[in-house]
C-alpha cells in the first residue's frame, strides 16, 4: 500500500472518529425545570419559559456556544427524565445522598434557604407547634426528606404542585407551609398576603446544583467550563432582576444583595481553575 492511499485511509478513519463528537456539539441540549416555580423557572402569560435559571441558562449557551430546548414540567418529572435520559440537564435542584445514587451533580449555581411560613397571626399568638401543626410541602421535593428525617413527628399534606398548596394556603386549609425562600416571597408578593404570612423559621440553607444522568459524565465537565466564563456582570444581573424585588416584612433587597455577593464570591473560588486555564489561552 502506497504512501498516499495510506493518508486517504487515516483521514477517512479521523473523520469517522470525530463525526459523532461533532454531530453530539450540534445536538441541541434539553434542560428540565419546574414550569411553576416563579421566580426560578416558570411558564408566563405568553406560554414561554422564564425566570432566574431561565436567563442563567440561556447565558450558559451563549458561553457554550450550544442551542438549547427547555423542557418544562412537573418537579417530580424533571427528576425522573434527567435519570432516565429523556432531558440532558436538570436546570437546578438541592444534593442529597439519595439523589445521588442516579443523578451526576456539576459545579453548584447559587445557595437557597428554605424556611416555614405561617399566618402572622399565629406567629404572633406563638400558637404554631411543630407537633400539632400540619406542614404543607409540594411533592418530590427535597422538603419531604428534610422533614421526616428532622421533625419526624410533624404531619405532612403532600401537594402535587406549588399552585394546589398555595391555593390551600390561601383558603386557610394550611396554616404551615415549606418552601423555598424566594419562590414563598414570589407567590405571597403575588397574590397580596406579605401582610398575612411570615417566615417563622428557616430550615436551611442548601446549594441549587445542575444535575445529568450518571452516564453522562462529560456533560459535566463542559456544564462546569461554561459556567465558569459567565461574566460576573450578567450573573449579578441575572440575580437582581429576579430578585431584588419589593417585599412588606422580609427585607427582600437585602437579601437578594447578599445572595448576590455569595454567588459571585464562592463561583469565583469553585471555577478558579477553569478561570486560569482560559486566561492562559488568552495570554497565549
């Protein structure tokens, strides 16, 4: 076999190696997120996606270069097609042990309290008891594990979704409720009962990571590389928009300030490495 019919063959072989890792870049990427989980991710009045990790990941693809589809569903839905495969990235959800065992958890995006909010009457009165108090929480969410493992003996109504607990809640069929911080400000702002309910203790603060199946373990790496390149700038942006927001009682510009600072300060140490290899290509 002549020299020349050997470059054609090995040029031939490169091209057959490097065709599905080209045809896999120009695949676009389906993200899964909440489709009522304002003002993280939710549908709008014109039927389109929106919300903070909306725009974060929209900025994400932009660093990335990728097209992406944002597939919006129920929360215990997003979870599962991310296992299964049937969406690419979970757009943002809390670490546990038991979601690890079929979930690969990137670079974390941004830290969340989760607190109880109850009528301010009640609080007032301190007739809140945590053994006697039935506590609202929305179906596959990390709240259920938290509760039973931390407060074992508090009853729980399991809702399907945020929309049927905070019907409940303004019905007065729950006077106890889980949630995670900004999403309770969001929908109490909205349907007018800041006045009426107030936080009455805060649980925990937890880090919201993007998640992907266990087989998909460069998806990782290239999710962890593009969040790093996000300019500081359109993060803070991106955070402020959503959720420096007014408040009555809950001093929702300090903490947006303050989540803010977080963000910026602690995605600047986890990406360092990303950071100084691409400045090395830039000096390069």
């Amino acid at each position: 076999m002549n020299k020349s019919i050997k470059i054609i063959l090995i040029t031939i072989a490169a091209t057959l190696i490097l065709l599905p890792a080209n045809l896999a870049a120009s695949t676009p990427l389906t993200i899964t997120l909440s489709r009522s989980m304002p003002p993280l991710s939710f549908m709008n009045s014109a039927g389109e996606p929106d919300g903070l990790l909306i725009d974060f990941w929209r900025e994400w693809a932009l660093q990335a270069d990728r097209d992406i589809i944002f597939k919006m569903q129920t929360w215990r839905e997003t979870i599962q097609d991310t296992i299964s495969g049937k969406a690419d990235i979970h757009g943002g959800l809390f670490y546990s042990e038991k979601r690890a065992r079929n979930l690969l958890f990137a670079d974390y995006i941004f830290p969340m309290e989760t607190a109880l909010f109850a009528p301010r009457k009640l609080i007032e009165a301190n007739k809140i008891n945590l053994q006697s108090t039935p506590c609202g929480l929305v179906k596959g969410g990390y709240g259920k594990e938290f509760m039973s493992r931390t407060y074992p003996y508090t009853q729980l109504a399991i809702f399907n979704s945020i929309a049927d607990l905070f019907k409940a809640v303004k019905e007065e069929r729950i006077a106890l409720f889980l949630m995670d911080y900004p999403v309770a400000v969001w929908q109490l702002e909205h349907m007018g009962l800041t006045d009426s309910f107030y936080c009455f203790k805060k649980l925990y603060k937890m880090d919201l990571y993007p998640a992907v199946s266990k087989t998909n373990t460069d998806l990782v790496k290239i999710i962890n590389l593009n969040m790093a390149a996000i300019p500081p700038k359109k993060k803070k942006a991106i955070i402020n928009k959503w959720l420096a927001m007014p408040g009555k009682g809950y001093n929702y510009r300090t903490i947006a300030a303050i989540l803010t600072s977080l963000v910026l300060v602690v995605m600047g140490y986890v990406h360092r490495n990303e950071l100084k290899a691409m400045l090395k290509i830039i000096k390069k």
